[in-house]
C-alpha cells in the first residue's frame, strides 16, 4: 500500500446542513457502535473527526459560515493525523465573511 493519501472528495454547506449531519453521525454511532466522533480543537469553528473504518477517514469543518467534509482514504497508522492535518490547513485558507 502506498503511503499517499489523494483527498476523494468535499461537499459545501451551511451550519444547517453541519448540525444536522453531525447530530446523525453521533446518533448512528451510538446506534451501530461505531467509534465516536472526535472533536478537533482549534480547526474552524467547529470539527469533527470520524474513522469508522480502517482506512478511510472523515473531517467534517465548519468555518465562517461555510461546512464542508474532507475524506482521506490511508493507512490506518497514518488516517486521522492526515484528516486532521489536511483540514487545519483548509480552515486556515476560508476568510470570514
């Protein structure tokens, strides 16, 4: 396996859109026993991190009024502290509105 880590894909939305999907996130982990949601301190206004499965890994961010989701397809060694990397770069780069 190869250590690089493409980004598959982002989705734009708003705080509507951010709670909602976080809200359903962290009632289908308490439901199916997923791991939970790890909170992101100092990414945007809010971030949240998943890593359900064992190499794919989800940042959800919401930054000035702006919510998008990053997914990172990796090792798992190396998944969550790519996500989490590549979403503080990403919120530093969104200006406030």
């Amino acid at each position: 396996m190869s250590d690089a880590c493409p980004p598959s894909d982002t989705v734009a939305g708003g705080r509507a859109d951010f709670d909602t999907n976080i809200r359903q996130l962290q009632d289908d982990s308490t439901r199916y026993h997923f791991p939970p949601l790890t909170k992101l301190s100092g990414v945007g206004d809010a971030a949240f991190l998943n890593t359900s499965g064992q190499d794919t890994a989800q940042v959800y961010l919401m930054k000035s009024g702006t919510y998008f989701r990053i997914e990172l397809f990796c090792g798992p060694a190396t998944c969550a502290s790519w996500s989490a990397a590549l979403a503080r770069r990403v919120a530093a780069r969104i200006k406030a509105k």
